[in-house]
C-alpha cells in the first residue's frame, strides 16, 4: 500500500488512511466488487479517487447530486487532476465533447447522473472509453427498500453487462442491513453482511461503526423550540447547523436568532445560486455563526468544527436524522446533536403516510393534469425533457401542494417519469479559437480583454477543454456585475471565439413513456404500498427514538444492525441514567409502567406506588422525575399526574 499512501499525501496531503479506507482501496484493487458503509464524513470519495489514480483508464463515477458533482470534479482539477462531469441539464453538444475526451487517456475521472446512462448518446461512446472503475455514490438510492429510493439508480445494473470485468464500488453513509443486502442484489451480486468484511460470490462488504463517540445526541420534548434553541447556543460555544422543513421557516428562525444576537443565516434550495455560494461560504469562514436550513443544505459540504447540529423539526427517519446529525463533530471533539419536539410533531409523523402517499385515483388525477399542462398529446412525449414550474403547475389546476409533489414522486418512482425539482447546472465554457485567433480579437476588441484574461488565469486547461465557470466569482474579481458579464460572454460566443453556456437552475421533467389516457395509466401498487408500509415503520422506529429513555447512540447502531452496541455514556439518557442510579433496564421497564397506567387515567403518587406493585418508591420517584424533566408526564392542578 505504500504506493496507494504516496498518492495520498501527493494530491490530498494526508499522511494516513482513515479506518477501512486502506483495506477498502487494497478491495478494489484486487479486482473485487465493495460496498463501504462509511458515515457522514467518513471519506468515503477517496476511497475511489486514490485507487483510480493508481490504475489505467478512467473511473466512472455515478451520482445524483450535480452541485456535489461540480464541487468533486472543481476539487479534483485543484488538485491538477483532470475530471469530467455528465449531467441531465447539458446540451448535446457539450455531452458529445465529453464523452469524446472521457475517450484519451488523460482524464481520470467522469461523473454521471444516472439518467444519462440509458441514453443512446452514453451507450454509443461507453464500449470506446476505458473504465476501470464503477463508483456508485449514495448507493442507497438504488434500494426500493430504502429511505431515498431513486428509480434512476436501477439502471446501473444494465450497465455491468456493457463493462465485464469491471470492478463496482457502491458507498454509502446509512443503510440498513436489509439496505446493504438490497444494494449488493440490485447491483447483480449477492453479499452476506457482516461487521466488518464479508465474501460471497465476489463481494466485499465493509461497515464502519455506527457510534460515534464524540457526540452526545439528546431529544427535548419542548413548549418553546426557540427558546430552547437560544439557551442551547449560549450554552455552547462554536457552529451550529439548524434544520428545519420548510423553506419560510428557515427565515424565521434566522431573524429571530439574529435578534437574540447570534449571527445567523438561512439556506435552501429556493434561493438563488449566488445567494446560496455566498452564505454557504461566509457560513464555511466563520463570517456566520448558525446556517438555519432545509436538507438541501449539508451534502459535501467538509466543515469539521460543527458543534451543535439541532433539528426543529423531526425528520421521518433515523437515516435521515443520523446523516444530518453526523455533520457534527468530524473533528473529533465532543459536540452535540440535539432534537427538538413537541406532540405535535410526533403526532405529525405517525400519519405522514397519508400525505406521501397519494392515492391511486390521486395520483392519475395529477397525471392527467400534468400532460394537460405541458400540452403532451397522448402516445407521445417519450424521453423528452419540459421546463416545469411547480408553483405555477399548482395554482393552475389548484392543486394541493403535497398531493402533486408525492404524486409525481410516485410516477417517478413507477418509471413513468424523472423530476428534477431542481436542475443545476453551472456556465460552461470552452475557447472555439486558435491563440492566433485570440490574439487577433484581442486587438480589435480592446474592451473584452480585462474578461478573457481573467478567464484565462482563473481556469486552466479551458483553452483546450469545456469547464465550469462562475459568473459571479468573475464579477467580483473584476468588480462589475453579474449581468454585465454574462452579456459580455455572450458577445465573446456571437464572435466564436468561445463556446458558453449560461449557468442554468430551471426544474425539468422527463417523460420516460408516451402519454396515456389517466385511466389507463398502470400502477405497481404491490409494489406501492410495501414502500408505504416501509416509511411507516421507518417513521414509527423515528417516534420511537424521540421518546425512548435508553442511549441514544446505541438506539441508532442497533437500528442500523449492530447489535453489540454499548451505551455511549454522554447521551441525554445515559446521564439522566447516571443521576438516578438506575440501570437502562430499569430505567425503561420503569417508565413504561408508569406511562401504561396513566394511559388509563390521571393518578396520585400514592395510587401510582400502588400500582406498581414490588418497585420501591426511592425508585419509582427517580423515574417520574426522569419522565417530567422529559415532559412527558407532568401534574394538573388537583397534582395527579398525567401524560403531558
């Protein structure tokens, strides 16, 4: 492995692996197909970038995430190693060219969303490229049983029928072990899980811990979310990241952090990509204390001083809270994950079902209605690609908002269609002329110089191949706006001296069958209801995390399959667990007692003590304190108590 460490500290400037890095990479280079389940953080991209570099021809990389594409492949050339990037927001032209240079040699790297690996464009130069490596990111995505299913992802699978031979690396930061086994089956191999490594007809299977010794998560249930919030940032010092769900909320809380003297910001994915880079990277630099968020924010972003990470919100699965969570702490300094609720939510939580999933009647209502919209006739409109504005769908046809989003979802997920809420896809930019020809329009056109200079010494190797560009990072280097120096490249590219393609976010469909009349639209709906029956024990095993009263860290390893978790020691419970010199065992046992009986009706401590025939009431008092600092139980005003 000596070759693989020199890579390593060469183009990263590390001088060790983290764990199962190294015995991850020595997998791959053994011609063997992985699956690494490493955590949020957990580096789990160089696991094929040092590996890649190591051997001939190109590594494919799959990923659903542009902007998390852009930022690896930006990453990559900064390190002067050359990569490319395919997406579903290119044009033709720009594809054909990339797919031409995928074909030497010199790159190293090609990223691919997954909708393009069924296009006759992706199949007609793949037998010509020379892949040495398939990496699958957030393979997790091609379970129909996981918590972000993507029915894109399914088509990886043709795909090793075109590269025999080809070794496959699929990663992923949660999935469980029914995920896991999914994962290995999707991709045409089966894989026996186990702890650490594991081989079966040809798979090598790695999965880190699930513990995370460093963050001490804890659950408050609250009357005041803000309040709460406040008190948790004075107390501690440092970083924070605050989800939310919704968009207007993430502005909310932002003000009224900020009127509470704490530097915060919002983002989400409704605010304008300059906005989004600006804030991101004031957030990154310390400019911003607190980034208050939707789960649009956090995936690839490497910050590792983060030490709060609090949800107002509660998310509708512990996959879902564990990634985001993870963020905290990459540092290895203690810092805390904190969940914040109320009845509500979790009342919330334990119908979500209803709304995510629409019914059949529903669902063709939507499908109708959208072929009405983008003005589809029937037996036509087959993997061509729409404009669509949601909002402006909606008000339309006064649609109820949730209702058509998860309709569409589900006809995404059946493979009627691909939705891209949203589609970006950065400026583009290539030079279409000779350094004589460059020269030559450099003389005549004296006003353009300051701009292609700048080009020229901010992106290396666009003289000779297509890159991304910023159109704002140009704007501010050469203090002019934004708009003005778009319109000068677009000057530039009327001469032909360059090729440019404005950066571009509008949200597109893809229709992936002709139309049909909505009666006649077909349905999986076996299929359908297991995902739902699935989301609702994801979201019940979610409830059931907030309210539970052992550890919490071993509570998410053990949903995650190790069963040999221990009690972290530094969680909410197990230093409420400490204070009241009661076992977890006891703690629980105890609780769910007093909680059964109050289900029944309000009691005095006496009639309680009573009732819980053979428990001392040194004891017992422990528990109703440990469940009314929880407030999950608490007194009215003749002081019986009852279930908060």
């Amino acid at each position: 492995m000596s070759e693989m460490l020199s890579i390593l500290e060469q183009y990263w400037g590390y001088k060790a692996f983290r764990p199962l890095q190294e015995e991850i990479i020595q997998s791959i280079l053994s011609g063997k197909d992985t699956l690494a389940v490493l955590p949020t953080g957990g580096g789990k991209s160089l696991c094929f970038q040092v590996p890649a570099m190591a051997t001939d021809g190109i590594c494919l990389v799959i990923s659903p995430l542009i902007a998390l594409m852009k930022d690896q492949v930006e990453n990559l050339k900064k390190r002067n190693i050359p990569a490319l990037l395919i997406h579903s927001g290119m044009q033709r032209a720009d594809v054909i060219q990339t797919l031409q240079n995928a074909k030497h040699n010199y790159f190293k790297f090609l990223y691919v969303s997954p909708e393009r690996l069924e296009t006759s464009l992706f199949k007609e130069y793949l037998p010509s490229i020379d892949v040495s490596l398939v990496a699958v990111d957030e393979a997790h995505c091609i379970s129909q049983w996981g918590y972000d299913f993507r029915p894109s992802y399914l088509r990886i699978a043709e795909l090793r029928k075109e590269l025999p031979g080809v070794p496959v690396l699929a990663l992923t930061a949660s999935a469980t072990e029914v995920v896991q086994k999914d994962i290995c089956e999707r991709l045409a191999k089966p894989a026996l899980i186990n702890s650490k490594a594991s081989v079966k007809d040809g798979w090598h299977v790695y999965r880190q811990s699930f513990e995370r010794k460093n963050l001490a998560y804890s659950a408050f249930k609250v009357d005041s979310k803000v309040a709460k919030l406040v008190d948790i940032l004075k107390k501690v010092q440092g970083t924070s990241i605050v989800y939310c769900k919704s968009r207007k909320r993430t502005q909310e809380i932002a003000n009224l952090l900020q009127m509470h003297g704490i530097a915060a910001t919002n983002y989400h994915a409704g605010l304008k990509s300059e906005d989004r880079s600006k804030r991101q990277l004031d957030w990154i630099n310390n400019k911003t204390r607190v980034i208050v968020c939707t789960n649009a924010f956090g995936m690839g972003i490497d910050k590792p001083d983060v030490r709060t990470v609090v949800h107002l919100d509660t998310p509708d699965c512990l996959e879902n809270y564990y990634q985001e969570a993870g963020r905290a702490g990459r540092d290895g300094k203690k810092a805390f994950p904190v969940l914040l609720y109320d009845s509500r939510d979790l009342e919330e939580l334990a119908v979500l079902h209803l709304v995510r999933y629409p019914s059949l009647e529903q669902i063709r209502s939507i499908y109708h209605a959208l072929c009405n919209y983008l003005q589809i006739p029937v037996n036509t409109g087959q993997d061509k690609s729409y404009t669509f504005h949601f909002d402006a769908f909606i008000r339309n046809f006064k649609l109820n908002s949730n209702t058509a989003l998860y309709a569409l979802k589900a006809l995404e997920s059946d493979g009627w269609l691909d939705f891209n809420e949203k589609n970006f896809a950065p400026a583009t930019l290539v030079f279409t002329t000779s350094k004589k020809g460059l020269y030559e329009f450099h003389k005549s056109h004296p006003e353009l110089e300051e701009i292609l200079t700048s080009l020229l010494r901010t992106y290396e190797g666009i003289f000779d191949f297509p890159g991304f560009i910023s159109e704002l990072l140009i704007a501010k280097l050469l203090k002019k706006d934004e708009a003005e120096i778009k319109k000068q490249l677009k000057t530039i590219a009327a001469f032909g001296i360059i090729q440019y393609i404005p950066q571009n976010t509008e949200p597109q469909i893809i229709f992936r069958k002709n139309r049909v009349a909505a009666e006649d639209l077909s349905f999986n709906l076996m299929l359908y209801y297991k995902r739902r029956d699935i989301f609702i024990e994801r979201a019940n095993k979610m409830i059931a995390y907030s309210t539970t009263s052992v550890c919490r860290s071993k509570t998410i390893s053990i949903y995650f399959g190790d069963q040999n978790a221990r009690d972290c020691g530094v969680c909410d419970n197990c230093l409420q667990q400490k204070k009241s010199g009661l076992s977890a065992k006891e703690l629980e046992s105890i609780a769910a007692l007093i909680l059964q009986n109050l289900t029944v009706q309000p009691l005095a401590a006496e009639e309680l003590f009573y009732l819980l025939k053979g428990i001392p009431k040194e004891k017992a008092w422990r528990v109703i304190d440990f469940l009314q600092a929880e407030k999950r139980i608490s007194s009215n005003e003749k002081g019986m108590l009852i279930l908060s």
